[in-house]
C-alpha cells in the first residue's frame, strides 16, 4: 500500500484490528494447536452465529436500546425447528419441506419476538432493558416448558451436514453469514435507514422533530435483532445436530462485550458494523486460546468480564473527554 494511502486511513477506527493481529500472533507462538487448520475452521464456526447475533444488537445499541432476549430467542427457534424437522416429531414430511418449514420457522420466531420487544419499547414507553430482560425470562422458559428440559434428536442429515457444505467451494455457513453481514452494513452504511438510526440514538426528540419515523426505526432494529438470533438458531441447532431449550445461552455476555468492544456507543448513536466484526474476532480469538492454553471455563469468563468492563471505561472516559456536557 503507498505511503499516501496509508497515511488516509483512520488507524484509530481500526485499533481493534490492529490488536486482534498482535494477539494472533502471540498466540500462535504460545498456545497448544492455535496455529493450526483446524482450529482456524473451530474459529471461523465459532465466529459466523456470534457475529450475526452481535450484528442485530448493533442495531438496537444504535439507538440507545439493548437486547438481552437473544439467548432466548436462539433456544426457542432452536426447539421449535428442531421439533419440525426431527424424525421423532410424527409430521411425516419429507426431508426437504421438513428443513424448509424448521428454518423458516426459525427465522418467523426471531421476527416476532423482535416486534414484540420494539413494540413494548415504542408503543407502552417501556425501558429496553425491562422489556428485554422479561422476553429473557419468558422465552426461555418457554422453551424449556415445551421440551421439559430435554433435547431434540434426530434432525435430517441433510441440515445437519449443513456446516460442513458449500457451494462453489465457499461453504455455506459464510454464505449465510457474510449476505446478512454484507446486507446489515449496506442499510446502515448506504441508505437513509442508518442515519435514521444513528438520530434516533442520539436524541429521539429531536429526530422526529426532524421528520424521523422514530418509532417504527426502533421496531426495525429490533426486528433485525430478532431475525438474527433467528438465522444463529439455525446455524447452531445444524452444528449440534440438536434442537436444545438452552441453546446458545451463554452467548449473551460475549454479544454485548464484542459490539463494546468493537466501539458502539453505550449511549447510542454511534457505531459501525465493521467495528463489531472487530470486537467479534478479539472475544472469539481470546476466548479459543484461553481455552487452549487450559482455561477453566470459569476463568476465562471472568478474563472476558474483566476485558468487556475495562472497554467499557475506556469508552465512558473518552465519551467525557469528548462530550463533557453529555
């Protein structure tokens, strides 16, 4: 790259990636097997359904909102498709209209519960906090109320052969992956919506004041949210090979912490969609060599916690310094 272009670009807004290379490295030189090319695909499947889901919380982040229903939108997705298209579930469909109707169904579930939550946070005026953390605990044990606790086998090979597929040699998980990512910027970065969403998160007055449909962009962000735990649903559920009431329900934490991490506003209003991919590998990176290395699962939680609140204060910092009257 000539001198030039590289003094054009914003090193700052890529700090995150610039870290993520350094750790790499490192830990290549230190961790058992993180070098290697299986590891590289454990990282890629591990990385594709948390950046879906953490795109869909970029959304709602944008507009001073957060979504803690997504754990329990992935487990009730996870059972309800898992159910149609189990082998055990007596529908007696075929194998392709079974896979066709479960993740559709998937994806339905994320819909709704995400209208759900923008329209409780619009329309009843409820904090997205309340609202989120009710749909949590609703959702969740409802799915675990439908399958009284007990997981759902025997899906289609066909589905389940689904991560290990691809199409014109890519496969077919990043073609899922990279079309709602390269979908979700495009929105964001190259139409009316994104900055539509930014407004709203900055002031909601003042944006529909200024002829902004505050109400109906925060029912879409949390819509795309929804659909996103959705569309993760479908790429776990397919790699376990199981439909589970508790599917995906330690996500939450690294959700939140990537799209901190990668630099979207606590307080709305400002973020990126290339900044959560960013904060996506640094949580997926750290948490696959802390595990290598011989991690408890518990001390790597805590190490990831104490990672998430240090980029939370750095940022809070910077915000003050920057915006001493907000």
């Amino acid at each position: 790259m000539p001198t030039s272009s590289l003094r054009r670009v914003n090193w700052p807004e890529h700090q995150i990636l610039l870290l993520c290379i350094v750790y790499y490295v490192a830990m290549a030189a230190s961790a058992p097997g993180f070098f290697s090319i299986a590891n590289s695909w454990n990282l890629l499947f591990n990385l594709l359904p948390l950046l879906i889901v953490a795109v869909g919380q970029t959304y709602v982040m944008l507009t001073a909102g957060i979504d803690l229903s997504i754990t329990s939108i992935i487990a009730l997705s996870s059972v309800v498709g898992g159910y149609l298209m189990s082998a055990n579930s007596g529908l007696a469909l075929a194998a392709g209209s079974a896979i066709g109707l479960g993740i559709l169904s998937m994806l339905v579930i994320g819909l709704g519960v995400g209208l759900a939550n923008g329209w409780s946070v619009t329309a009843l005026g409820m904090p997205p906090f309340m609202v989120t953390l009710t749909t949590l605990i609703t959702v969740s044990g409802l799915a675990v109320w439908l399958t009284s606790s007990q997981n759902i086998y025997n899906l289609p090979s066909s589905f389940t052969d689904l991560p290990y597929a691809d199409f014109i040699g890519i496969p077919v998980p990043l073609w899922l992956g990279g079309t709602f990512v390269g979908l979700a910027y495009y929105l964001l970065d190259r139409t009316v919506l994104g900055r539509w969403l930014r407004a709203v998160g900055m002031n909601p007055q003042v944006a529909r004041i200024s002829g902004v449909p505050a109400d109906r962009t925060i029912r879409f962000a949390y819509v795309v949210s929804g659909i996103s735990a959705g569309l993760a649903a479908v790429l776990y559920t397919a790699r376990l090979e199981t439909g589970s009431p508790v599917m995906g329900q330690h996500i939450l934490l690294d959700v939140i912490g990537a799209v901190v991490i990668g630099g979207t506003s606590l307080f709305g209003g400002r973020g990126k969609i290339l900044w959560t991919i960013y904060g996506v590998l640094f949580i997926v990176l750290l948490d696959n060599s802390l595990n290598l290395i011989g991690f408890s699962y518990f001390l790597i939680m805590m190490v990831k916690g104490a990672v998430i609140l240090l980029a939370a204060v750095l940022y809070v910092i910077r915000e003050r310094r920057l915006s001493p009257q907000r």
